[in-house]
C-alpha cells in the first residue's frame, strides 16, 4: 500500500495497531510527517498553545524513575509548598499580558496562550490544598480570558465533581503502556491512573492525558499507549520526550547504557503515528522538545494539534517569540 492509501482509513478511525507498526517500519519519517499533515488538514490547521504553572515542588513520595520531585531521586530542584492564590493569579495574568502582546505584534488572534495549568507535585493533594486550588481557578476565570487546566494527581470522585462546576481540563498522564508501567513506577499503579481518567470523563470533565517517549520502552510500547489512550478517549494527549535530568534514576540508565537515547527520526515518527491513530483528538508537544529536537521542531508542527510554551516543571522552556515565530514561518512556507 502506498502511504495516502491510510489516510481515509485514519479519517475513519480504522487504524488497527497492526497497521500502525507497519507504518511506522515501513515508511521514511517525511512519509509518515506527511500523512499526518493530510490528517490534520482534513480536520484543523490550528496550533493550540498551553502554558503550566509549578505550583507546589518537590518531595514528592511516589518513585517514578524520571521524575526529578520525586523523594527517591537526588535532583537539584527548587521545593516550595503550593504558592498562594495571588501567586498563582500573577502568572496567569502574565501570560494575558503576553497574549495581548502577540495579538499586537503578530495580529493573529488564533496564535494565542490558550490554556493554563496549576500543576502540584505528589500523589494526592489535601483537602486544604484542593480549597485553595479552586479558589485561585476561580480568581483565574474571572480576571483573565484564559482556559484552566490542572494537574492534581489521583483525585477522588468528589474532588472531580467540583471540578466539573468549573469546567477545568483535568490532566493526568499514563506516561507509558499498560505493559510498561511497572518498568518506571511501583508506587501506584497505571490502574489507578485509568480510574481518574475514567471517572473523569463519566462526568463529563475533559481530560488531558499523555506521555513519555524514551523511558526504554519498546515501538510496541509506545503504539500501545496510543491506542489505550484512544480508548479513553482523552482530549488532549500530551507528548513528552525525555530530558533526562542528572539525579534521577533514568539519568543513570542511560548513562550506563541500559536505555538507549531515543533518536529524532524515532520520535518525529511516533508523533507522526500518536496522529495518524488519533486524528480527532489534540495530539500536543510538551516537555523535552527543545533538549531533544533542537532545530527539528519544526518538522513536528505537521502532525500538531498544540504546543506546550514557556517554562516546565523543573526545566526551562524555549524563548516563545522563537516558537511564535517557528509556528508562523512553517505555516507561510506553506501557503
């Protein structure tokens, strides 16, 4: 088959996982770029941008292989408790102040820092937590045009339900396949990840769910989580790559060489093919792009949905005039 012979079959949500591995093992990555850019098209052009805050870091208890909070990891990170609501308001306010600065300079009222996420480190948050959390979403919503999103760990079905009233985006990450799962995490499993999810989207709260591309999983790992994550039926998903941080337990597997460092070809095809299995959802880039692409980024745009701005959790993000920049070049050059 030839590569445009999969883009009804993808338009129609009939992408089998067999067909996704043969995708990916026969077919250059421009091919691949190529096709989901078709998908895209077919559905939207836009690029959504999102931003995050890290409201409260550090001395997380759960032992997630990659995580520089996490409490059995020796990272250098900053640690504070969850910031106060006015701290929270102030950085939103400020990517409203930088919206109206792209509207002025590029008069594009579609290229626009859309969503903000209050994200918190742990497993859990309290219940005096959860309060202040809501309190400040609510001080968001009504100062600021932005969209909230929030990161809060394994909520409970009453704490999604308030959500719900303020119709957030709850996010959430698998991270990794069903199958994977127990390689990169033994304090919670991926079941309990699964049980928010699905919860979540009982009651009808939009839920951001994604991963990571090169924690030693296999192509057959990666393409699995695609399709689970389809099968949650997720809003968003989120890609994240690697940026293996010196203190963790990743950083020292791949120092060793039990994890082999994924290659840029590896993961343009895998966003390529998370797109070309989920034509309908947000596929989303995030963390790690900048460390691991460099000047490929690009290229990703063609099988995007969104883009992850500024700052991340405990690295530093790209300048956003660049990715501005990036966003309106590659689609100049294609008009």
């Amino acid at each position: 088959m030839e590569i445009l012979d999969y883009l009804e079959k993808s338009l129609k949500n009939r992408i089998s996982f067999e067909d996704a591995l043969y995708l990916y093992n026969n077919f250059s990555v421009i091919e691949l770029l190529y096709l989901s850019f078709k998908i895209k098209s077919k559905i939207n052009n836009d690029i959504k941008l999102c931003s995050i805050m890290n409201a409260k870091s550090g001395k997380c208890s759960e032992d997630c292989i990659f995580c520089s909070q996490s409490i059995h990891n020796k990272c250098k990170i900053p640690i504070y408790p969850l910031k106060s609501k006015r701290e929270i308001l102030q950085c939103a306010k400020k990517i409203e102040i930088e919206n109206n600065k792209i509207e002025s300079k590029y008069r594009n009222k579609k290229l626009k820092i859309e969503r903000f996420s209050i994200v918190v480190s742990g497993k859990k948050i309290n219940d005096d937590e959860f309060t202040e959390i809501v309190e400040s979403i609510e001080l968001i919503k009504e100062e600021t045009s932005l969209k909230v999103c929030c990161s809060l760990g394994l909520l409970d079905k009453e704490k999604l339900k308030e959500l719900k009233k303020l119709d957030v985006r709850i996010h959430n990450n698998l991270e990794t396949s069903k199958n994977y799962f127990k390689n990169i995490c033994s304090t919670h499993s991926y079941e309990d990840k699964v049980k928010v999810i699905k919860e979540a989207k009982k009651i009808g709260l939009e839920v951001c769910s994604g991963g990571i591309l090169g924690l030693g999983e296999s192509l057959y790992d990666r393409i699995s989580l695609a399709f689970e994550l389809k099968e949650l039926n997720v809003d968003s998903v989120p890609i994240n790559i690697l940026h293996p941080i010196e203190g963790t337990k990743v950083y020292e597997k791949i120092k060793s060489g039990v994890i082999k460092v994924i290659s840029i070809p590896e993961i343009l095809k895998s966003i390529a093919i998370f797109k070309i299995i989920m034509p309908y959802t947000e596929i989303r880039l995030a963390g790690g792009r900048i460390y691991n692409l460099k000047d490929y980024q690009s290229y990703a745009l063609m099988a995007l949905d969104g883009l992850m701005v500024g700052n991340y959790l405990t690295t530093k993000g790209r300048n956003l005039e660049d990715d501005l920049n990036m966003i309106l070049n590659f689609y100049n050059l294609e008009e």
